[in-house]
C-alpha cells in the first residue's frame, strides 16, 4: 500500500518521533501512484505504473546531521532507520549552517487533491492515447504524446510537536502532432489537479489545427519582433528567472538582483509596473501543499509588485544570518492578468509573431539572466489584427527581465505545468515588444 | 543534462523531502557490498521460467543494485553528504509479439516470478495496439560472464574523509587565489548489473563512474559585475585515481590553462579558475561577425553530443521521441542516398563503447548485447545510426550495435547515445601548430551554455573561455562569446583535426531523454579542431 491515511501516517511518524534518542528529529513520509501512457507514431509505446512509500528520519546531535530513509514500516524497521541516522549523526562533520527543527507550525489545507484523478485507470489512460490517435490518423497526421497521472500523500512532524498531512493529484498531458511529410508540427499541453478539467477529445483539436496551420512555414528575417506568447512560451522564461529570487545569490553579489556595492534589490523598481507575480497555496486552480521541504508554512507571498521586487526568498540559515524573517520556498508563481486571450491579443495586433511554445530554454548570462532557447510547434506571422501565415521557427536571446519591461498588454492567466520547473504556474499569454531573436531554424 | 535531476542530486540548499530520487539513503560502508552472483543467477532462473510459462518468447531479466554517493561543499564547508543504494529486478518480455515491462524492489523468489507474469500480462493486454509485431535481431546467448570497470581504487571504498579533504584543499586553494565563491562536488556511481535472457546470457557487470565538478565565481562589487569559471574535469568511468593528478596527463593551454586527460588535478584547476574568474571581470567583450573557432577537447565533446550523437539516435530519427526531445534532420532519406555530406572530407565521426575510461564503456549493453565501434560519418559521409535490438533491421543491420541503457532496475530500457566521438585528424598536428594558420579567431576553451532545435539544427554553444586568436597567436582573453551553428554547416566548415597526441574526452553525467525521463552517462572524445566562418553573437545585455 502506498497511501496512507492522515491516522496511519501520524501513527508511524508518532513512533519514529518517539524512538529518537537525538537532540531533535524531524519525519517525513510519502506515497504515491504513478501511472503514465506513452504514444510515438500512431501507436501506443509504453505504459506503467510506479508505486512508492518512502520514510525520511533526520535527526541532529547539536549540529551533527543525520539523514536515513527506508520504505518499510514495521515496528523493526523503524528502529532500523532511526538507529541508522543517528549512527550518521554522530559521524557526521558539524555543519556550520545548522538550522534547528522548525516549531510547530500552523499549515492550512489546501485543495490538492481531486478523487476523479486518483480513480484514473489503465482503460481511461489507453483512451486518452486513442482519443489522441484516432483524429490523427483520420487527418493523415502523426500523434506522439504522452500522460501522466499521480495522486500521492505528503506528511511530517517533528519532536516539536509539529504535524502536517495532505493528500495530492496530479495530470500533465502534451501531445505533438506532426504532418506525415513532416512540414507542420502543432502541440498542446494540459495540467490540471481534478481531471475532471481535462478532455483529451477536445485538447487534441488545437495541436491538430496548429500542426495542419504550419505546413510550408516561410522564413523571416531575424530581429527584434512584437511577439505573442501564448502562456506555455514565457513559462520557462518566467520560471528560469525565479532562480535569482533567492537572497542569498543576491546578497553574495551573484544574481541579477544583486545591487552595485552590496545587498538586494527588494524595493526597487525592475519591471514593468503591470508585472505583479506572487506565490499562494490556496491560489484557486493552482494549489500547492502549505508547506515547503523545510516544513515551513507556505502563506502568500508579494514577489512582484507593480513591478517592484517585494520579497527574496531567505532561507532560515540566511534569514538569521541577515536578522530577517525566513519564507517558505513557493510551490506556485502566479502572475497576475486580465482578461484577454491570446487571440484577443492577436486581434489588437498590427505586425507581429505567435509563439505557441518555446523549448530548450538555457542560461546564457546569469548576470542579466539572458536566456537562449528556440520557438517550436507552431509559429505564425500576425498582421492587422489577423494570424496569416506560418513561419519557421527561431533561436531567441532574450532577458526576461528585459521582456517584462516591454510589455504591450498581458491576457488572462491559465494554469501551466513545465517540465523543467518545480513550480505550478498560473502564466497570462503576453504580447511584448522588441522580442530578440537572434537566428533561424530549420527544424519544424 | 536534465535540470532537475541536477538539482535533485546536489540538494540545492534544500530540506529532507527533496531526497535523491535513486533510492534509500544508506551508510558509506553499504556501498562497498555486493550480491552473490549465484543468487543473481537463481532468481533470473526463477523469472524467466515464469515468463516463458506465461507464455513469453522472449524474456530478459536486468538484476540491478546501483549505489551513488555525492558530496557537495562551498567554501570551507561540506553542506551535504549523500549515500543511496535502489535494488531490484526489472522484467521486459516479448508476448504476441508485444513488449511487456514489470518491476519489483522486493527480490524474493515470489515477487521475481510475480514481476514475470506481470510483464506477460501487460505484453498481452497491449498487443491489442500493436501495428508491428517486435523484430529481435539476432543474437547468441554468451553464457556466464562478467565485465567490469577497469578501475584501479574503487571511490566508494575511499573514506569520506579523504574526499572531503580534498574538496577542502580545492576550496582553499581558490579562496586563496582571490575567489569570491566556490562550490565543489564529487559524484560517485556504481552500477552492479547483472543480465540474464531466454537467449542464454548471463551477464554480471561492476561499472563505476565518477565526476567532480567545481564552480568558481568573482565579484566585482563595486560594478556588481560578476563570473564564473566551471573546472575542467571530464567525468570519467573511472576510480579515485581520476583524483591524483599526474604531470603526463596535463595539457597546457592558452592562458595558462591545464587540460587534463586521464587523471584530474582539482586543487591546481581550482586555483587557476579562481584567477581566471577574476581576469573574465575585466575582459573585453568581444565584436560580433564570423571566425575560425579553435574549440578545445573540453568544450567540442558538447556539441558532438548535441549536433551528432543526439541527432543519429535512431529512435528519434523514426520519430519515437517526437513528443519529448524532438526528432531528427537526419532522416532515413538522407543515410539511404549515401552521399549526405554531413561534415567535411576531414569529419569522421564514431560510436564506441568500447573506449577506455568512457562513461558508456561497458562489456554488454541492457540487452545483452557485446559492445562495441562503428563509424557513424565517414569522411564527411553519414553511414550509420545508433540502434537497438528491436530497431536494428530497420537499418538493415544484422545484429544490434548495442545500445540500450536503462537507469534503474525499475525503467525500461531502451535505445540511448553511446559514446560518440570525432577522430582524430591523420596528419601530424598540434593545437599550437593549428594556431599559427588562423588569421582572425577564437579558441575556446570548457563547456557553457547549451541549446538546439528539437530536429538538432540550429545549435548554440557558449564555454568557460574564450581567447582571441590574431594572425597565428593567442593574443587576450575576451568575454560574452556564444557560436551559432546550422549542423550540416558546421560539421562541414571543419577545415582541420588536431593528431592522435592531442585526443581527450569530456562527457555528460546526466544526459535525459525519454518520458518518464531517464538520465544515462557519455563520454565524446576529441583532438583540438578548427572551424571556420562560424557566426559568433555578443551575449552581453544591460539591465539599465
């Protein structure tokens, strides 16, 4: 079995508590059940399911850290990982950054978890896969997508007195679909907690159209261009950058939020002022488990404000070293908009290009966060307000702390999952000016 | 190299939930065990008679206990210490001509049989989908052997003290020599695998690698400018004696720069990155527009896996991996005709599993399959792919060119990049040598920033150091250099190979690929190699 009941977890992390000869000792245990569907060239490629259980102990001696993990749960094993960390403990170096367990602390649930979604079977998985194919093949195209599905508990405590339990579900879907003659590529993506947001059925229809919409792509030249980005394109942008938001790169002069001659830059102006980013576990729609690795409690959190950096994220360690409050690190960004969709945005659009997503995104420059990566799946020349044709795709360079000072008009957010961010997102599709692309690709 | 999973493996400042996600976290002297090779045997046995009872035609049994250690520090502290084991048993069957995979962490006899009849349930129930039925190309069963790493100190038997230490020194030596920062790491991994197959293989293999990367930055605080300067160790399939430095195994380079082939000296390197860190703070930027690139061992190995090794992977050529990592530019087409000139006359391109001290140097591959070389571009020509078992007909190969990896006991295995590598240049010539002919280039040195289209044309490549290269001498160091390349093109405008004297490689740790993702190790070897007319981008920006 690998989810357990909030009861059953506290009555395992009761006993490891209590088994702890330590100064302190913080558990944590974790199950999940992943299933997933593979599909490459019409046909389905592989599919599986993962199930896992695992218990941390990590206990300390002063300042010596112990850490072990086991996945059984007898009263023997038990003893086994707790004897086992504090046998690491006392043999480990002291570590001069030692933080003590947190105090009790006071998390409130969130809706993370969707019943439908950890009800999904292997029958609903291959008819997603056939949901995808069959249209597909219908239309002379190929399908290659795959879908994930997880549901999972999370619990802690520690000899503080401190305990946490939530349960979570998960869905994340992408699909490419390409012409058989490989001229036009079109992509979607979906993730959502409650699966009862998703329908492969209807998901399918927009890499369809944009794989039939991209055929015989023209070239443009390479520039700095008005660009629509629909939300998946400037999630990896956005996200990527978050990586600066830590205040001690900042404070160690190493991020792009580091000030000439010391400290940070929370307070000052560095984006546009219609830039408001923030993380809530709560956020509707983007929730997120109200505590983060360390066990701290997630609560909102400005991080931009009308274009001024409200908060770094100070970790315990450095929030005492620099006599500032700690914060929890976030498990969503959410970026706040309007109302527009990205065709609305299109619609108000004289010249420009939309981007359906961008792909392969790394750091170039730390120092300004200059990022490269390339525009895949669907990019089209808009003209008077009109989407008129496709063109090929291009390598961008672009800051995105730049792109969020050139910002023209923002849409509404939806909901967004990256496979190379820890953090659900809630991204509004964004039109900017003088976007920086830098070469052509051929690749389609 | 999969962000995550590097995150992940280094902790990131991170708390206890963020374990690593390859297994349980177990004691140091855990690491240096292993499995009897007769119990191995016996619950292969025991899977294989029940797959083939299930009604299998084909069955392989991967027994799989991979051990990983990582200890990370900065300055003068160790900030974690990290030991984890994952054993078990992964089961992949061929049922009505279908694939079936199941696997199990428990390796009781029961659970081993259990996992067997799971996989031909699951081949089974997916043959209803199946358009083609699996074609295995051939292969003779090897009976009882074994393979290991030709290791001369295995890394996990070395107290964590001595390697702390070490890192330590390194630490030390670049405060000392006037770092702002740096952060160290010793990766260490043991993959105990052992392999058995209704064909009649029994495969046991110990394959051990290792990687320390370090990290050193500068600051100017008045300017708030700010570098960096990654060491230029190549992760290895090695032992610790990668970690004792030798004299016969240092390049000099430009700027007082070491290479290193087969063994690393971390303190010296530490010290000069520091002094190179510094010396970035202050070096020009360079002018936009086309040069001769001189590109280093230790940074070319990069974009030979991006432009060629990724590329050549057959799965993504048929298109397998369309929905993830992209397909490929180098179609079937293009390999049919003979005649597509992937690089100049001069480009010979390799996949080897074989080389000494490589990362995917192994004895046989997830399928059983004994490794070994072939020639993917000859003399500019594109001549083959990487295949497996189940795709080798398709390139009209009559066996595979052993190729599949599986990270973990519990994944699928399936096709992955083996080591790709240019050879070197026939004529007698050294990286000074190749210097002097270039009128107006860059040299550079150590891998940066990464990225390409998903049908791996359009590439961008940055690195650690850049030199200006002035009428045949190294004149300065300049900065914000990044190369913009169209493959075909590039491969093409190689104009001249460094000799056999000057042949290094470099290699990736965490190279991902697949959904789920799965992570494999490749080294790419290379001498020093001239490409001219390349199209060089100035990456410095304001923030105003």
């Amino acid at each position: 079995m690998s989810i357990y009941s909030e009861q059953e977890a506290k009555a395992i992390l009761d006993k490891v508590i209590a088994l702890s000869k330590a100064d302190e000792c913080t558990a944590t245990l974790g199950g999940s059940i992943d299933g997933n569907i593979r599909y490459a060239r019409n046909a389905v490629s592989t599919s599986g399911i993962v199930t896992d259980t695992q218990l941390g102990v990590q206990v300390a001696f002063g300042k010596r850290v112990g850490v072990a993990t086991i996945n059984e749960f007898d009263d023997a094993s038990l003893a086994k990982v707790v004897a086992r960390a504090e046998e690491l403990a006392r043999l480990a170096p002291e570590n001069p950054e030692f933080m003590p367990a947190i105090d009790k602390q006071d998390y409130k649930a969130t809706k993370t978890y969707s019943e439908k979604t950890a009800a999904i079977t292997p029958e609903f998985r291959a008819q997603v896969a056939a949901d995808s194919i069959g249209p597909c093949k219908a239309d002379k195209l190929v399908a290659a997508g795959f879908l994930a599905d997880s549901q999972g508990f999370s619990a802690i405590a520690n000899s503080k007195g401190n305990f946490g339990y939530q349960k979570t579900t998960n869905v994340d879907f992408t699909c490419t679909v390409r012409t058989e003659d490989g001229t036009g590529s079109g992509w979607v993506a979906r993730n959502v907690a409650d699966v009862e947001r998703f329908d492969a059925k209807s998901e399918i229809k927009v890499a369809i159209d944009k794989a039939k919409r991209s055929r015989d792509a023209k070239a443009l030249e390479p520039g700095k261009y008005t660009v629509i980005m629909e939300p998946a394109a400037t999630a990896g942008l956005v996200s990527f950058m978050m990586f600066g938001f830590d205040a001690r790169q900042a404070d160690e002069g190493r991020s792009f939020l580091s000030k000439k001659g010391g400290g940070n830059k929370i307070g000052e102006q560095v984006y546009d002022p219609r830039v408001t980013i923030y993380a809530d576990p709560t956020e509707a729609g983007a929730e997120v488990l109200p505590w983060d690795n360390d066990g701290m409690a997630r609560s909102r959190m400005p991080i931009i404000s009308k274009g001024k950096v409200e908060n770094l994220r100070y970790s315990r360690y450095w929030a005492k070293n620099k006599e500032k409050p700690a914060t929890a690190m976030p498990g969503n960004l959410i970026m706040v908009g309007g109302d527009k969709s990205t065709m609305d945005l299109v619609k108000s659009t004289r010249k420009g290009i939309l981007v359906t997503r961008t792909w392969y995104i790394r750091m170039v420059d730390p120092q300004t966060v200059l990022l490269t990566g390339l525009t895949r799946d669907g990019t089209f020349y808009v003209e008077n307000g009109e989407v008129k044709y496709p063109i090929k795709n291009f390598r961008f360079n672009e800051s995105p702390v730049i792109m969020l000072n050139n910002i023209e008009e923002i849409g509404k957010p939806v909901r967004v999952g990256d496979d190379e961010s820890p953090f659900v997102m809630m991204i509004p599709p964004m039109k900017i000016r003088d976007f920086t692309f830098t070469s052509l690709s051929d690749a389609v | 190299m999969e962000r995550r999973d590097f995150l992940k493996a280094t902790g990131a400042g991170l708390g206890i939930a963020l374990l690593p996600a390859w297994g349980r976290v177990v004691a140091a002297d855990v690491l240096t065990t292993k499995i009897d090779v007769a119990l191995k045997k016996r619950l292969a046995d025991t899977a294989l008679a029940a797959a083939k009872d299930g009604g299998a035609t084909y069955c392989d049994v991967r027994i799989g206990r991979y051990l990983r250690q990582f200890i990370v520090t900065r300055e003068d502290r160790v900030q974690n210490v990290v030991n984890t084991e994952s054993t078990g048993i992964g089961v992949r069957v061929i049922a009505n001509g279908t694939w079936g995979f199941a696997a199990s962490g428990d390796l009781s006899a029961d659970s081993v049989a259990r996992a067997a009849r799971q996989a031909v349930a699951i081949a089974k129930a997916n043959s209803r989908l199946t358009i083609e039925p699996v074609q295995l190309a051939e292969t003779k069963g090897v009976g009882e052997v074994s393979w290991a790493t030709p290791i001369e100190r295995n890394a996990m038997e070395v107290p964590v003290k001595e390697k702390v230490e070490l890192l330590l020194a390194a630490n030390a030596a670049a405060m000392k020599a006037g770092a702002s920062f740096i952060n160290s790491t010793l990766f260490q991994v043991n993959e105990q695998k052992y392999f058995a197959s209704t064909d009649g293989s029994y495969i046991d293999q110990d394959i051990h690698r290792i990687w320390a990367p370090v990290n050193v930055t500068a600051i100017d605080k008045a300017s708030g400018k700010f570098r960096a300067r990654a060491g230029l160790s190549s992760p290895m399939g090695m032992g610790y004696e990668y970690l004792v430095p030798k004299k016969e195994h240092k390049v000099e380079m430009p700027g007082g720069t070491i290479g290193y082939t087969h063994s690393y000296d971390i303190v010296e390197d530490a010290a000069i990155a520091a002094r190179q860190a510094q010396e970035k703070l202050k070096a020009p930027s360079v002018k936009p527009g086309k040069y001769d690139l001189v590109l280093d061992p230790a940074h070319l190995w990069l974009t030979i896996h991006e432009s060629v090794g990724h590329p050549l992977e057959l799965d993504r050529v048929l298109g397998y991996e369309a929905n993830y990592a992209g397909t490929s530019f180098a179609t079937l087409d293009k390999w049919k005709s003979k005649d597509f000139k992937y690089g100049s006359d001069k480009v010979t391109l390799f996949a080897d599993k074989l080389q000494p001290h490589s990362l995917g140097a192994v004895g046989y591959d997830d399928e059983g399959i004994k490794t070994k070389r072939w020639d993917l571009v000859k003399d500019g020509i594109l001549v083959n792919y990487q295949a497996i078992r189940d795709q080798a007909h398709i390139i009209g190969e009559k066996e595979s060119q052993g190729c599949c990896y599986a990270d973990s006991w519990s994944s699928v295995q399936f096709q992955r990049m083996a080591n790709v590598s240019l050879a070197p240049g026939k004529q007698k010539l050294v990286p000074a040598d190749m210097v002097k002919n270039v009128a107006n280039g860059i040299y550079i040195i150590g891998a940066g920033s990464f990225s390409i289209d998903q049908q791996r044309y359009n590439a961008q490549f940055g690195g650690q150091l850049f030199y200006e290269i002035k009428d045949g001498k190294v004149t300065q160091m300049i900065e914000d250099v990044a190369y913009q390349i169209r493959t075909p093109e590039f491969w093409n405008a190689c104009s001249a190979i460094c000799d056999e004297s000057d042949y290094r490689i470099g290699g990736s740790f965490f190279d991902g690929k697949g959904e789920p993702s799965q992570v494999s190790a490749v080294s790419h070897g290379s001498s020093t190699a001239r490409f001219d007319g390349i199209n060089v981008i100035n990456t410095a920006r304001s923030l105003g």
